[in-house]
C-alpha cells in the first residue's frame, strides 16, 4: 500500500471521519490539531537544532529569493511570493504559521506573501495532474515541496521539469522525516531526491537526518513530535520550520545563474541613442518626472524586445496625481488579449464532503475564453459505481454530457477530461462519500496577462510595485508595448523579463 494512501487513512482516523464529519482540509487539520492538544502535554520549550556540518552551502540554490528576503530594508522592501506544495505533511494551517513566522522575524522588512496549495492525501503520482492548475502559473518567488511517492515511475521528475520549463522560481525540496513506525529511513527514496535536487537545480533541506539528530541531540523520542503515527505535532512543524528556514540565507560564496533567468530593464535606457537596446519609444520620448519616465499620450508607446515567457512591470514612483493613468497593452504587435493561449484554468472545486477536487485535470483542445464552468451529476447507477454528468460554461453554455469512465471532450472543445482524473470513485472509497444527483463542481478559465496596466498608487515609498503583465507565453522572442491611453501619467522604473531555464 502506497505511503501517501496509509498517511491519508491515519490522518482520516484521526479525524472521525468514520462519523461522516464533512471537513475541508484545512478544518480537519485544525480539528486534529486541536484533539491532539488536548490529549497530550507539549513540550516545555524547544531547543534550536544544532548547526548543520554542511552549513556554509545553505543558500546556494537560492539566489534570487533569498537575496531579495535578505537585502530587503527599512529603505527598499521587495515583495516575494512563497507557495508551499504537497500533501498533508505541510498542508497544515500549523506548517503555514510556522514558515511565515520565521520569515517575518528574519526578513521583517521583507514584502512577504504565503501560499498553502497542498492537497492532503495526494502523492507525487496525484500531483503531477493538480499541479498545471495549482504551480506553473502561480508566479511564485520560492516553493516550498514535498510528497511521497512519484518515484517510481517519473511523476516527481516530470513535475521538476516542468517546473524548470515554465517558471523562475526557486525550489526547496524537503525529503522525509522519520515517522513513528520507522527505525531508519528508506535510503533508496533519500538517494533518488539527492539524485532530483542535484538535477534540477534544487535547495534540498535534509529532514531526514536532521530530524534523527535533533530527537538523539535532545533525547526525545518520535513520538514527542507526532501528533500521530506521521504527521507532525506543533513541536514537529516549529522544527520543519527552523531546518528550512536555515537555507533561506543570502550565500554570495556559489555562482548564480539568476541573471540568465530573470532580467532587469530600467526604462531609462529607453532614452539612449547609441548601442543596442531592449528599449525604444515608438514615437516621441516620455516625460521625465521626478527621474522616472512617465508617459500619457496614446502617440508615444514603450515598446520592450525581450526572449522570455513573462513580463513583470515595476511602477515608478512621481508626485501623486490627480488620477493614475492607464495603458494598453501590445504582445508581438498586438492586444494581448487577442492571443488564444494566455488563459488558464483554476483547480476544479472539491467533490462531496472532502478537499479532494472532484477532477484531477481539465484538459482543452480548442481556444478558451474567460468564464466559469460547471459539471452537475446528472445520474448515478445503481451501485454507484458510475456518474453521469454535464458540463456548462457561463459564457459557452450547455456543453455537452459524460460519465465516469471515459474521456470526455466537450462540443467546444474547452472542456478535455481524461478518465483517469475523475477522482468520483476515490473519493467514495476513501471518505465513503458518493456524489448525489445534483452535485455541482467548478472551476474558471482566468486570463493570464493584463488587458490594460493601470498605474498604481505607490503610497509607500519604501515598496517595490510590482505587476505581472503576462506569463504563459512561449519561452521565445517577443515585444510587449504599453501604449498610454491619455488618462493619467503612466510611470515605468523597470520591466523584469523571466525566462525559464528549459525549454
């Protein structure tokens, strides 16, 4: 039996589920939490672990997120994005705190957001369908992983790939801790995240010895840091917590190929005459204000020659206006609305009474346009083995009907299901939960770019603005321009051009 499926038993029972108690996850976490606590003592206080032997390489594979935590002031506040990944082990509201915790007191200057997409229960091999919704285009600055299984047969690596292909983020890979059946850990799975982190460039944070170490250092034993036989109690999250947090440090002693990754343009070099440039004005030369250049007349563009996949605008700051100016937006000479491929789809919504989402992936095979879809089930047999079902879009309509166990593409092709993503019978197996006629899921078609940058107030004049302007495209040449609608100034610092470091 896999180890992600016996995590997931474990944690059910602690929970009740048994009793039919419909919790989110976040909610049957606390609610384990909470029966835990008042069961058992906590201990007093904690100790910090002990240095690590190698501890003058923390940081190396984390250049980019971690020098703009650590160089970030009273004067200069950058922001960065972590997304936390996985399943149970840090899919706690605990886990969460623990890691925003340590990042306020150590980087307090820091412009620091904290995401928690983990889905409790699913593995490495699961992850690899939820992650086109939850990971690629969540313009994360770190992520924080881990997961059981999806060695075995490529699903783990797959996803690194892809992660390599689409995004600039940073990784931190944590391996296993030990949990309350173990003696030892499992050295092929140690060896092979080695073998993962090593290939894709990743920071790993060794748990697993670690976590060995620190019960021996403190004579504790394993179950003084399990609020079960393998989740981590309070004690257990504020531990993960410290041996991660330890890596996030700016380390100037290893090569960086952050600038092959993320470029910075200043628009001030928009002005230069000689030499070649990323960028030019198509028309006459914006207004300086207050050394930032400022445009607002719809006959002067800033066009941007850039090889990336996503374009990030830093806003400049000048005296506040009377109302902040508009722009629009040119991909490859262009609206960038008018490209078809810069759309997304969000995680379908939960299936009954779980957190698990009612399908893995959807899939399309046609263009997509902005809208909400819902899949209602329309029918159950008769052992509730199978589901009849049809999808609707708010703006396509009525788009055809499906069931449970084949491929279903929908009369617009906006909607591609593969019939190993319907999760109908998992979540009746696991949580003995089956959908009823009339059960709805949804999930949204978002775009992903701006069809307009409207200038932000910049209040805070400590803060780095920041505004994705469009991600998803090919990682190839392109030109983006901002063209001023004539509304109000328009003040550009910089763009920042990312470019995934595979193909």
């Amino acid at each position: 039996m896999k180890i992600s499926y016996i995590l997931l038993l474990m944690f059910l029972v602690q929970i009740g589920w048994a009793q039919g108690n419909p919790f989110s996850q976040e909610k049957a976490e606390a609610n384990a939490l909470q029966k835990y606590e008042k069961e058992h003592t906590q201990l007093p206080s904690m100790q910090m672990p002990a240095p690590a032997v190698n501890e003058a390489f923390f940081g190396a594979r984390l250049t980019r997120s971690a020098t703009l935590l650590a160089t970030s002031c009273k004067e200069h506040s950058y922001p960065v994005k972590v997304l936390i990944y996985g399943q149970s082990i840090t899919g706690s509201r605990s886990f969460t705190e623990q890691i925003s915790a340590y990042l306020k007191e150590k980087f307090p200057f820091a412009d620091v957001t904290v995401e928690n997409r983990s889905i409790g229960g699913f593995g490495g091999e699961q992850l690899i369908r939820t992650a086109v919704h939850d990971v690629y285009f969540a313009c994360a600055d770190l992520i924080i992983f881990h997961v059981y299984g999806g060695e075995a047969h490529g699903e783990l690596e797959q996803l690194f790939t892809n992660i390599r292909r689409y995004t600039t983020a940073d990784v931190i890979l944590m391996n296993h801790h030990l949990d309350g059946s173990q003696k030892t850990f499992n050295p092929a799975s140690y060896q092979y995240l080695h073998y993962i982190a090593s290939k894709y460039n990743l920071e790993q944070v060794d748990i697993t010895t670690e976590w060995i170490r620190y019960l021996v250092d403190n004579n504790l034993n394993q179950k003084d840091l399990l609020r079960d036989g393998v989740h981590p109690n309070p004690n257990g999250n504020w531990l993960m917590a410290q041996l991660i947090g330890r890596h996030i440090r700016y380390n100037p002693l290893f090569p960086s190929s952050w600038l092959n990754m993320v470029q910075t343009c200043f628009a001030k070099t928009a002005y230069d005459v000689n030499g070649i440039k990323p960028l030019t004005f198509s028309g006459k030369p914006w207004k300086m204000i207050n050394g930032v250049p400022t445009g607002d007349s719809e006959k002067n563009g800033l066009k941007l020659t850039f090889y990336g996949n996503r374009v990030d605008v830093i806003a400049g700051q000048i005296p506040k206006p009377e109302k902040q100016g508009t722009a629009r937006i040119l991909i490859d000479g262009k609206p960038v609305e008018n490209n078809k491929s810069l759309y997304t789809i969000t995680r379908p919504g939960p299936g009954p009474k779980t957190w698990f989402p009612l399908i893995r992936r959807i899939s399309y095979n046609r263009p997509l346009i902005p809208e909400t879809w819902t899949l209602t089930v329309d029918k159950v047999n008769a052992d509730s083995t199978v589901w009849n079902f049809s999808v609707k879009g708010s703006q396509t309509g009525l788009d055809g009907s499906g069931n449970s166990e084949e491929p279903f593409v929908s009369k617009s092709g906006r909607v591609v299901i593969d019939p190993s993503d319907y999760m109908f019978t998992p979540i009746r197996k696991t949580f003995k939960i089956a959908a009823q006629v009339g059960f709805e899921t949804s999930w949204s078609v978002v775009p992903l770019f701006q069809s307009t940058y409207t200038s932000p107030e910049t209040t805070d004049k400590t803060k780095v603005y920041k505004t994705t302007l469009v991600q998803g495209l090919d990682n190839g040449p392109h030109t983006l321009e901002l063209i001023p609608v004539g509304d109000g100034p328009v003040p550009v610092e910089a763009f920042e051009i990312h470019r995934p470091p595979m193909q």
